[in-house]
C-alpha cells in the first residue's frame, strides 16, 4: 500500500518533497541498508588487491553499543577474525561482549533501538597514499565520506579524533623517533595513520558512528501527507542494533577507498605490475627514512 506516512529519520519526507512523490515507497526501497549488500562483496575484492599487492589487511570490531563503552585495552588485528566472527557483537573481550549484548537486549525490550561505533583498523599500509596537494583527493577525506555514505552512519573520527580536541599540541601529536631498526617511526599513533590527507606509515584507524535504527517499535509521531493529519510512522520490521553488520560494511568502505588510492599511487594493469611499482617507490621511501 502507499506509505504516506514519512517515518522520521528515514529519507521518506526530504525524499517525498525533492522528488516531488505522493507516497514514500520509492525512497525507502532506493535509500535502504539492503544495498550494502554489494559494497560488502566489493569489499572483499578490494581487500585481496591489497594483501596481494602491498601486504595491507584489516580488522574491524565494535567499541561501544548505546553509553556502554569498550572496557578491553587489547586491539584487535586481522589474525582475530575468526574470534571476532564468533562473538555476538563482534569483540574480542568476554565482557564486552555481555555488556554490548545486555544493551541491545534491553533496547529491544523496551521496543526501542540502540545505536554504537565501529572502529576500522588497516595494518602495514604504506606511507604515501592519498595526498596532501588537493582537498578531494585527501586520503581522510575520502575515507570520511565513504564512511558517512553508509546508511545511519552520523559521525567519523580518524584515530583520536574527538578526543584530540581537547588535547593540548604537545600531547596531541606523534612524534618522529628512531625506531630499533633505525628506521624512522612515531611514537604513538593518535592520527591514526594519516597526516596531511596522506597516509603516514603507521595503521589507518577509521571510526564510525552509527544512530539507533530510524524504524522504531515505539512508533515515532509523524503526519500524513494524504490526509495532513498526525499520525504515527509505519513500523515494518527492524533489527534492535546494527552495528555489528555496521562493522563489516565500514571495512569494507575502508578497503575501497585504500584500494582506490593504491591504485592511484601505483597503478598498473595487473597486480604483479602494481606489486613492482609499489616495491620501487618504497625501495626509495625506505632509503631516505
């Protein structure tokens, strides 16, 4: 039937208006979540043309569900995926995991939604990716707008993000040093892994912050155009919590957007030819750090 009753914090009403359309069908079909489905399956190709050409894999876990934050201090890599993919809410700590879970079921018996963060981690990314020369081209740029394209995502921090705001300089920045080997590296990474929309050598930590689920139980007050009458937002289905599927699809967000400017950095019509590219250009980096 016509959804003339524009659920808030849907598309369905800016859609409804800027397509000039008398019902909100349309809208929710074309904006919903479903087609992450294929940014997913992208993903996993973006991320094999990264292994195989320089190495690079990534992580992706959930930091916090509702007020309920990450207690565990150790940080997942890309050798805990199979820990990660066995535990409800994506987290490697047992307590985490039952805090996380304890919200969302409470979420779920009050008829209501919760929303979380996701954190991205990619590993041995190489210096060098993105550029500082053109705001587009910003490798934190592009990251934060892939990000932000994923349906209720509603805030991204690169590294420390947020919490450098209320750091004073010296505190906020890392610090070049002299590494064991004699190679240069940094003392901290609260950049995470990008400054001046280039990639720095350490790990790319990308967040994302997801809203609770606009498709709420509790019926949220709405009008009906048909009629100009209030009324309440249709209710059809809905999961409680989705940042956990959140996850995999801002990893895959990150893989493509690390993909891309990979390929812009050393482009090539094969991956062996990109593999060879990428091994010159660092052969030079690796001599003058």
């Amino acid at each position: 039937r016509p959804l003339t009753r524009p659920r808030p914090g849907h598309a369905d009403l800016p859609g409804m208006l800027s397509y000039d359309l008398s019902e909100a069908r349309p809208v929710l079909e074309r904006a919903s979540a479903r087609e992450t489905a294929a940014r997913v399956a992208l993903g996993v190709l973006a991320e094999a043309l990264l292994e195989q050409v320089a190495g690079v894999r990534l992580v992706s876990h959930v930091v916090s569900v509702g007020a309920q934050g990450a207690t565990a201090s150790s940080t997942p890599t890309p050798a805990d995926e199979a820990a990660l993919c066995e535990a409800s809410m994506r987290t490697l700590d047992p307590e985490d995991n039952a805090r996380f879970e304890a919200a969302v079921d409470a979420a779920k018996q009050a008829g209501d939604t919760i929303g979380g963060v996701a954190e991205v981690i990619a590993y041995d990314v190489p210096v060098g990716l993105g550029t500082h020369v053109t705001a587009r081209e910003r490798l934190d740029a592009r990251l934060a707008a892939a990000l932000m394209s994923i349906q209720s995502v509603k805030g991204v921090e690169i590294g420390d993000g947020f919490a450098q705001a209320a750091l004073l300089g010296s505190a906020a920045h890392d610090e070049i040093v002299r590494g064991e080997d004699g190679h240069l590296t940094r003392s901290s990474n609260h950049a995470g892994g990008i400054e001046g929309g280039t990639s720095n050598g350490a790990p790319i930590v990308a967040r994302a912050a997801f809203k609770p689920i606009s498709t709420v139980p509790h019926a949220l007050r709405s009008v009906d155009l048909a009629t100009g009458e209030e009324a309440v937002g249709l209710h059809q289905r809905s999961d409680t919590c989705q940042v956990v599927p959140g996850a995999v699809i801002a990893e895959a967000e990150v893989a493509l957007v690390l993909a891309d400017a990979l390929s812009d950095h050393a482009g090539g019509r094969s991956v062996s030819e990109m593999r060879r590219n990428l091994q010159a250009y660092l052969s030079v980096v690796g001599e003058r750090a």
